[in-house]
C-alpha cells in the first residue's frame, strides 16, 4: 500500500489541477508558509494560479500505515522552470474513503 501511495504522492505535487483536485479529501486542510491554513477549495483555487512542479525527488521518507490511513512524511526538493529549487520537510495524511484514497492533510515546513 505504501509504495502505490508514494506514487500517488509524487503525482500530487507533479499531475495537472484536476488530477490533483481529485486526490482531495472533501474534509481536507493543508498548511502553507506563505498562504497559511487552506481547505479544500482554498488549495484547488491556489493550485490554478501558480505553474505546477516539473520535478521532485522525496528523500528520508518515514511511513506509518494502518487499514484505513497512511502518513507520509519526507524531504522534499522541488523545480520548476526558471526557478529556484524549493526545498521544504512535508508530511501527507491519506484516507481510505470507499476504496480510493485521498488527501486529506498536507503540512509543508520550508527549509
């Protein structure tokens, strides 16, 4: 389960808006340095204003699993054309909801 949803973390930050909005709990809230505490539509509303990542490499990765719930936390190192590398600590909380996992936390502390 684990290795799928590392897959699905990768195409999180990288998939194109809709994909991305389809990965995300109706309950879910993500924390951002520089925009804060976001539900939902607030992440799909800043989604569409900024380019999505080109590349990402996801290093010192730690689990924690049970049936219903995983917790990906890790390293991240971001690029996207013209710009600097982005470097943040993220974690990632996925729901079992009907069989489909979703988002539905998002936490990044930028380094």
């Amino acid at each position: 389960m684990a290795d799928e949803l590392w897959r699905e973390e990768r195409e999180f930050w990288l998939g194109g808006v809709a994909e991305t909005a389809r990965k995300i709990d109706p309950a879910c809230v993500m924390v951002f340095a520089n925009t804060g505490i976001l539900d939902r539509s607030g992440v799909i509303a800043a989604l569409q204003s900024v380019p999505r990542w080109q590349e990402i490499t996801m290093t010192d990765r730690a689990t924690v699993e049970t049936d219903e719930v995983c917790l990906l936390a890790y390293r991240a190192t971001l690029r996207r054309a013209g710009a600097d590398a982005f470097r943040a600590l993220c974690t990632t909380t996925w729901i079992r909801r009907a069989g489909d996992w979703r988002i539905i936390q998002h936490q990044q502390t930028p380094l």
